[in-house]
C-alpha cells in the first residue's frame, strides 16, 4: 500500500470523528503551548543577561575594586575575596594599562547627587566615567540624543529612562509610583539644579524657619542660625543639562534604566570646586579628617584583548592587590541557575504535553474497537501488518503534527501579550521577558510528532494483533 494512501485513511478517520479528534488535537496543543512558552521565559531571562554583559564590556569585560572608601556605593558581587588595601588611583589606571594582554582600562566613579526641577525633587545615581568608557557602554539613545562633551562648561549628564521615578513632589513626598503620573520634567531639554553635597543640603532643610535668611538664586548663602549659634552655609546648586536619555519607556529596566552618567574629569572637577579643603564624600580621608592626598576611584573597568585571556588578566590584576570580577564569571554563574530554571519550566509544561500524549494514545485505542471489522477486512484481502501499523502511527503522528503547529502559534501569540505588558520590567529583567527562537519552534513541533507517534506506538501494535476472522466477525 502507498504512503499517500496510507495519509488519505488516516485523514479521512480523523475526519469521521471531528470533535474526538479535536478535543485530542487541543491538548496537543495547550501542552506545546505550555512548553514553548515555559522554556521562552527561561531563554528571555537568558538573552536579558547577555544584553546585560553587553553593556558591562562583554565577555571580555573585567571590574576591578579597591579598598572600601565607605561611600555606601562599593561594588558588591565580590564573594568571598578579601577587601584589597589599595585604593584605584590615577597611579592604579595607569598600571593597569600596561598589563599585557589589556586592551583598555578607565575609571569609573559613583556618587549620590540630590537634582531640583520646580516643586519636584530625586536622587540620582552619577555615574561617571571617561568618554571611551562611555563610548563603550554603547547606550541606545533617544532621538537627538548625544553622550555628554567633555569640554562644555556645564555638567552634562545623559538620563537612565527610569530616572524620573527616583523624584518625588516636595508639598506630598508622592513618586511616580504612588501617582502613577510621570513627573512634569524634560529631561532631555529642561536644566536641573545639581546638589553635590547631600549632607549639607538636608542640614540646612531642617533648620528652623525663624532663623533662615534669604538665599540667592546662585544658591549660596548663610541658611540661618542653628541652636549652637553657627551659620550653616546652603551648598551651591550646579546647574546641569541632560545630553540624552537612554531609550526605553518610564516603566521599563535595564541595567542602565536608574544611573546618570557624565564625563568623569568633569565630574571631578565640580565636586574638588565643591569641597575645596574638605574631604569629598565618598573618598577617603586621614585620621584628622583632612582629604586624602590622591583622589581615589570607585571602581575600573578593564576590557581584556580577547576572551580568552582574561583569566591571566584577572589574576595578574590580583597580584597587584586589588579584587577582580569578570563578566566570564557572571555568565557562568547565570547559566547554571538558568539551566536549572529552564529545566524547571520546560519540566511544569511537559506535564501538559504528557496529559496531551495519554489522550492521543486513549483517542487511538477507542479508533481500534470502533474499526476492528475494518482492521479485519484489510488483513484479509492482503493488507500488510506493517501498513496497518504504519496507518495508526500516521494517525497519531498527524495529531501530532496539528498540536504543534497551532499551539507554536498560540505561544507566539501569549509571548508577544507577556511582552506587550512589560512583565520582564516588573521582574527587573532588562528587554523582553520571554523570547522564542526558530529552533524553539521547530524542536516543538519535531517533539509533538515524536510524542504522537509514542502514544499511537501500542495501539498501533494491537491493531496488527488482531485476529482476522475473529475481527470479521465483531459486532
């Protein structure tokens, strides 16, 4: 008997039997559903990190910290590694970039700044860093968006797209989370008063209104007298400009949806004109509270010339004293906690293509008893045993083959609804939260056939059983 044949019987008993055969096909197809999309949200988590790497200088990329200045913005992730007693100097950058095998090396410096616009107030998260180690960040800007100039007077700084939720209302204390309304700031064309001082500032926010004097619009002046009889001087509020934003909406995360970034000589520049004579907040100081006699950076980021040398990088950069992160290390870390993940996941929606596959082999066993006179007649005018094997197991297959196919259509159409919520951004997850690939797809429904075809296998090996007199003769 031809193949063709054989698919015309087969389709044509699915046929006779509609809504068995559909309510079959339908858990095929909420059990490929189910896994496809399980396994999405492991390969979207995935595919998150990878974007996150990216940013953080690729594999290749390598985070260098020193001894903890106790600015509250040290670098966590470093495990059990001891703390370094070496701060990361200018001295240190240099170093640095003399190692063999290191491609580039700049500094990074992290702050908390308070910014005003109006009636509104937030902290910003500064990040500052050089122009090469921005460049190499490779932000996706907004429309007209550029990274900050390192020769304009004014601190330029270019926004996180999630920035705006860190300000709050100064009459009702209300974010943008309490309200749900985005806050009545441009980033990207209003300037907003900087606060470089942040333990200056809120002093002389409490001081008592019977004693506060006038501050002029250049935000210096005497704020009034406390109880001790001294003045406390408001610091001075720096005008800044936004350069750009960072494309993404308010509601949406990545690993830079939150940070400010500037030009990191800029940066300093304004905070030694701020504390000129005092110590820096976040840098270290003597035991007399006077500066320290190097300004010291809160981290470096070091990109290796190829992945495969940042391992001997890394431990040359140890032997100098200093704690070493790598981007190798994080992806390898990730992947195990994603593999057990994803096995998890596709572990929840197997169950579903299970339940799936027990219908099929009990909607092929319920075809046999309602076809045995059938089955007995093709035996004896000369039907192969092997062709009525070959008819059920087609059967079953096409079952198979129908769940897959429209239950990958179904996973596309519920990824693309995760995705349009913006789930992945609730969950911290930076781009989509569930990603399904055309291997994915075509695995899935390889796998609903396999399944199919399993499930018809003993139902399959009955009908070839059956007696063929005794099958004539069945009522």
């Amino acid at each position: 008997m031809r193949w063709s044949d054989l698919l015309e019987m087969s389709i044509s008993s699915l046929k006779r039997r509609k809504l068995r055969s559909f309510l079959t096909v339908l858990g095929v197809v909420i059990g490929t559903a189910s896994i496809v999309v399980m396994i999405s949200l492991g390969l979207g988590l995935q595919e998150s990190m990878y974007k996150e790497v990216e940013q953080g200088g690729g594999a290749a990329g390598i985070t260098v910290t020193g001894k903890d200045t106790g600015s509250g913005m040290y670098m966590s992730g470093m495990g059990e590694q001891e703390e370094s007693e070496k701060y990361i100097t200018d001295d240190t950058i240099k170093d640095l970039r003399t190692l063999e095998h290191v491609k580039s090396a700049e500094p990074v410096l992290n702050l908390s700044a308070t910014a005003l616009k109006g009636r509104y107030e937030g902290s910003l998260e500064i990040c500052g860093m050089t122009p090469e180690g921005l460049a190499s960040l490779d932000l996706e800007l907004e429309p007209g968006g550029t990274l900050p100039d390192p020769d304009s007077a004014q601190l330029e700084l270019v926004y996180g797209n999630a920035v705006l939720t860190n300000f709050y209302e100064k009459g009702t204390g209300k974010t943008y989370w309490d309200t749900g309304e985005r806050p009545d700031i441009d980033l990207k064309n209003d300037s907003l008063f900087l606060i470089l001082d942040q333990e200056g500032y809120y002093q002389t926010q409490n001081v008592p209104q019977a004693g506060v004097s006038a501050v002029g619009e250049s935000g210096t002046g005497d704020a009034g007298s406390q109880g001790t009889g001294q003045l406390q001087t408001a610091p001075k509020k720096y005008v800044v400009k936004g350069s750009g934003v960072i494309a993404g909406g308010i509601d949406s995360y990545h690993v830079n949806s939150f940070s400010a970034y500037c030009d990191i000589n800029k940066l300093r520049e304004f905070l030694q004109k701020e504390f000129r004579g005092r110590a820096i907040p976040g840098q270290p100081s003597t035991k007399s509270g006077k500066p320290y006699s190097k300004f010291v950076y809160s981290s470096a980021k070091i990109q290796a010339d190829r992945f495969e040398n940042v391992d001997q990088v890394s431990a040359a950069i140890r032997s100098l004293g200093y704690n070493v992160t790598t981007n190798a290390e994080y992806i390898d870390s990730m992947k195990k906690q994603l593999a057990m993940i994803q096995a998890v996941l596709g572990g929840i929606g197997a169950v579903s293509l299970l339940v799936a596959a027990i219908g099929i082999a009990n909607t092929m066993m319920m075809s046999i008893y309602e076809r045995t006179k059938e089955i007995g007649i093709m035996k004896v005018i000369g039907c192969g045993l092997k062709n009525i094997r070959q008819m059920f197991l087609l059967e079953a297959a096409f079952i198979g083959l129908a769940g897959g196919i429209i239950g990958n259509v179904l996973s596309l159409v519920m990824s693309s609804v995760i995705n349009m919520l913006s789930l992945g951004g609730s969950m911290g997850v930076s781009g989509n939260i569930s990603y399904i690939p055309v291997w994915l797809i075509l695995a899935s429904v390889v796998f609903a056939v396999l399944v199919g075809t399993a499930a018809g296998y003993f139902p399959a090996r009955r009908a070839m059983r059956l007696s063929p007199l005794a099958a004539i003769h069945n009522e």
